[in-house]
C-alpha cells in the first residue's frame, strides 16, 4: 500500500541557520527557530489583502545601532519571551509600519526579545539600514537582515557569514543573490557619473530597482556609453525629448536641500518605476541618464530559430547582449521570479 511522504524545507534552512548563526557569532537556539519561522511567512507576506515587503533587522545593541544610524528614528512596540513565537509577534505587529523607509527590528536581550520599528532617515537619498549595519557592518555591532528580494525568494544577510538565499521557486541556477546581481549592472549606469554623486546615484537607482524586483514584476534594461550616438536598432520606442539626468537632480537637492527639489527626485523615482514596469527596454546612459522607454528591438533570424526558453523577452536579452561591445555597455534582464542575469563589456 502506498503511504504519504512528507517533504519539508525547514529542516534543511535549520540547519543553515544554526551555521549562518555559528558564523555571525550570535548563536542562539530562539532566534534559529525564528529566522525558520519569519522566512517562511515573508513568502507570501501579507495584510487586509495587501503585499507587504518587510525588512526584519536583528541584533544585540539598539544603542549601537542608534550610533551607526545617526539620523534614525525608533519606535518600541513590544516585547515577549526569548522564543520564535516572540518573533513572529513582531512581525505580525510591525508589518503594517514599515511604509516610508521603517523596518522592523528584533533586539535579543538575555531572556527576552524586545520589538519595534527604525528608520534611517527621511529622504530618497538616505543611505539605506542595510549599507549601514549589514554591508558596511563590523563585528562590534551584530546584525542579521531576513527580508523579501523577488517573488518566492527570501535573503538572510549578515555581517560575516555567507548570504543565505532561499528560493522557493522555480529557477535555482544563479549563484548570486539577486540583490547583488541588480548592484552589478546599476554600477554601469553610474560608471560616468561624478565621483561626488556616485554613492546618492547609486542609492537612488538600487532603491527604484529593488521596489520593481519585490513587485514580482518582469524588466528589460540596457547601458550605452554617453560617449556614443544612440543606438539605431533602439529608436523603436519612446525616446525622451530631455533626457532625465538623475545626478543633475540629485545635485541640486543637495545644493539646495529644499522641497522643490525633493519633489523632482521623488517624481523621477516614480516615472523611472513605471518605466521599467512598462513593456519594452528601458536605456540609460553611463552617466546615470534615463534617455527612453518601452523600446522594441528586432530579432536576428538565429536567435529566432534558436531554442532558448522564456520567449520574447528573453530572444530580446540574447539581441541585447549581442550588442554590447558594439553599442551597448552592459545589458540586463529580470524575471517575473527574481531571476536576474547581465552582461556587461569586457564581461
């Protein structure tokens, strides 16, 4: 007689925990439990109907934490027995506060776990919780960040341990965290750009790309060099009368630091979301321009008659990355589910 075999992923993101934990030197049997716990509920995350993309911090020092984010506001919620239950308790009640740039944070005391919400600060440009305590992070202050990147695939990241990525989706083959592949290809749109506002660029277009990527939504992007004449295999689209200079706006919120310019740069984070939501290419220049939109390209006959997966958008990827080098600076692609792949010159 046949019987039922259950198969669960939890016993094997356990084991990954204790060894992420092991590596970060916060080991702890509770906040195992709870990082199994929280990475399953952030799949599907949501409230009254609504996705939510949450951003869960936890670490030892709130104090700490204050003086690395200098401009960050707090605000304690609860708090609860040391236990995955705890944790998940947070969640459910810190969710629905984390809109305009407030996460969630889980402070592990010796027997309890206190909760609440952080933000960093209030403008666009603000360098994000995760540059600060996770990429730019030490081993002074320990820190973990469990959050949504795409569809079906949750990012476990900490100061010192390997990236942990759980993909409980379909495509498994990339290596690379797809919050690292997008920082690839948006470092050539900014290749150009003025060494003073390279960072705040480069802020500006991974937040705007991470937006569209939790959005589950598909995009096409591509890089000329603004050293060259657009592409005429590009002109099938819409070709802005002025190109939006995004370090130009940039500039001038942080020469004027006032509420006009503020607005340009939230505008643009708007219209540039819609773009690359929209059917089509989305070009940019190495100086960190946004120059057209919705852009169709033809097929050549082989890669047409070729037997890649993933239809149209895909053959335009292959186009794409047979142009760079000849054209293109680098070229890029984003799936429904997260997956990401680009190539760039010289790559």
């Amino acid at each position: 007689m046949k019987i039922t075999k259950p198969i669960s992923i939890k016993p094997t993101l356990l084991g990954e925990s204790i060894e992420f934990l092991h590596q970060e030197d916060m080991t702890c049997i509770a906040t195992t439990e709870g990082i199994v716990e929280l990475v399953s509920q952030l799949v599907y995350y949501k409230e009254e109907g609504k996705a939510l993309f949450p951003e869960i911090y936890i670490f030892d020092d709130l104090e700490l934490v204050k003086k690395v984010l200098p401009t960050s506001q707090v605000c304690s919620i609860g708090k609860g027995g040391k236990s995955k239950e705890t944790m998940l308790k947070a969640l459910k009640k810190c969710a629905p506060l984390t809109e305009g740039g407030w996460a969630i944070y889980i402070l592990r005391k010796l027997d309890s776990f206190e909760y609440g919400v952080i933000r960093a600060g209030t403008s666009i440009l603000s360098v994000s919780i995760s540059e600060l305590l996770i990429d730019n992070g030490s081993n002074e202050l320990k820190a973990v960040l469990i959050h949504q990147v795409a569809e079906k695939v949750i990012e476990v990241k900490g100061v010192n341990a390997d990236t942990l990525v759980i993909n409980f989706g379909s495509h498994t083959n990339s290596i690379n965290s797809p919050t690292k592949n997008q920082l690839e290809f948006i470092e050539t749109i900014v290749a150009k750009v003025d060494i003073k506002l390279k960072d705040p660029t480069l802020n500006f277009f991974q937040k705007v790309f991470l937006e569209v990527l939790q959005k589950g939504h598909g995009t096409l992007s591509c890089v000329i060099s603004s050293k060259k004449s657009y592409p005429k295999r590009l002109q099938d689209g819409i070709l802005l009368e002025h190109k939006l200079n995004i370090p130009d706006i940039i500039r001038e919120l942080l020469d004027k630091d006032d509420l006009v310019a503020n607005s340009k740069l939230q505008g643009s984070y708007s219209l540039l979301s819609g773009m690359l939501q929209s059917d089509g290419i989305t070009v940019f220049s190495d100086r960190g321009e946004i120059i057209s939109y919705n852009v169709f390209i033809k097929h050549p006959e082989k890669i047409l008659k070729s037997t890649t997966s993933g239809g149209a958008r895909s053959r335009t990827f292959l186009t794409l990355c047979e142009m760079v080098g000849s054209g293109l600076e680098s070229a890029f692609i984003q799936s429904q589910d997260g997956n990401i792949e680009f190539k760039k010159n010289g790559k």
